[in-house]
C-alpha cells in the first residue's frame, strides 16, 4: 500500500482543496488540523486518519505527525496567518507569535517527519507568501516571518536531498479563512484583484493544484523551488 501524506492545515482553504484532490487520486492520507470538530467532519469525508493538534505546541505536533506512521510519501504544511499592521503599532508579541506559527512549526513538522519521510523518498512542501519578495505597506510582520519560510525551504531543500525534496508555494491574496477581512468587502477585493496582471484573487484550489503537482513523482527532479501562485503580481507590471 502507498505511503500516506501528511497534511498539516488540513480544515483550511487550500488544506482541505488539497486533501480533496489528493483524495480524489487515491492518495493516502493522514489529516492535521487544530478544529477537532471540523477535522474529524474531512476525516470520515475522505476515509482519512487525522489528529487534532495546536502546531505551535511542539509535543502535541511531534505525536501527531508520528501517528502517521512510516514511511511518508509526503508533508505538506498548510497553515499560515496574515497579520497586517504598520510597523508603528507592531509589537514583539505580534513578530514572535507570527513567526512560531508560520516559520518555527514548519521547522518542527518537517524535523519531526523527516525520518519517515526519508524512508518514503517523500516530498515537503511549504507556504510561503506573495509578501515575503514584493513589498507591500502593512506587511512587515507577515512578510518578514514568510521570508523566513522561504529561506527555511532552501535550507532543508539542501539538508535533506536526496532522500527528501522540499519546495515553496507562495501565493497572493486568496479566497480562504483567514483572507476574508479583505475580500468579504466587494469593492476592496475587486480593487485587489485588479492590481494582478490576471485580475482576479486565488482560489484556493490554484495553489492546491500546484501543491498536488509537487507532492507528486511527476516532480521528482524539482527541489530547492519558491514558486508563486500570484496571477503575475509578484513579477509582472500592469500597462500604462
């Protein structure tokens, strides 16, 4: 039987559009997530083993990464926060938390599942964000912390070939959870949109797309890679 992946984020947006692609192709799968309610509901939709945990308690994530066994066919983290504030009114507390949540728990999950993942030959990938290159007002904290990802993937993209790979998905402003304080309000997130030179915002289904890809053997000869999701923004200029 096929190694299961891990997904860590697996009630979220782009989590849970994941498992249910990477479930759809009969990918075996061991769900993670901090609703035990809501993962418990994906759990008996995909026929999926899961364990509730908080990713920012490191014993609570080590055994719940473990009870996905070994080997590991893959790890993907799907968790993130998108704290906006000026750098006037942030404060130490805003930097640690964002940074323990985003960077830090990334570390942990993969330094936890790395044996299992190198017995699967397995594939990590992390998040990142359109924030953590492109400068934008307000984004000091989360940019900072998802820069910090982005070096993280490099890092471990090294340490662990070739057994393992591990790559970065950075994506711009995406219809989920935790992106609703800007887009619940028609005008702001059509004025976002069109800032891309594809004017729309993500769905989470286009990073999820490409996460699937990347957790799969049809991308065996791609590591060390943050690769945007971003209808253009990150690279690309408007006309005029």
């Amino acid at each position: 039987m096929p190694a299961p992946i891990a997904i860590l984020g697996a009630t979220g947006g782009i989590g849970g559009a994941l498992a249910r692609r990477l479930a759809a192709r009969g990918a075996p799968l061991h769900l993670i997530g901090r609703d035990a309610t809501r993962l418990a509901a994906l759990a008996e939709e995909l026929h999926a083993p899961s364990a509730a945990c908080d990713v920012t308690d490191p014993a609570a994530l080590k055994a719940a990464i473990a009870a996905a066994g070994t080997p590991l066919a893959g790890l993907a983290f799907c968790i993130g926060s998108i704290v906006m504030k000026p750098l006037a009114r942030a404060n130490a507390a805003d930097f640690a938390e964002t940074f323990a949540l985003n960077a830090t728990a990334a570390a942990l999950a993969v330094q936890a599942a790395a044996p299992a993942l190198a017995a699967g030959q397995g594939s990590v990938v992390l998040f990142s964000s359109v924030a953590a290159r492109a400068g934008f007002p307000g984004h000091a904290v989360i940019g900072a912390a998802k820069a910090a990802v982005e070096g993280l993937s490099l890092a471990l993209a090294a340490e662990l070939a070739p057994s393992v790979r591990v790559n970065c998905i950075a994506p711009s402003l995406t219809r989920t959870g935790i992106a609703t304080p800007m887009t619940k309000n028609p005008q702001m997130a059509d004025a976002i949109a069109k800032l891309h030179p594809i004017p729309r915002l993500g769905e989470a289904e286009d990073a999820a797309a490409l996460a699937d890809f990347l957790l799969s053997d049809a991308s065996g000869w791609i590591t060390g890679q943050v690769i945007g999701v971003d209808g253009g923004r990150s690279s690309l200029r408007g006309r005029g």
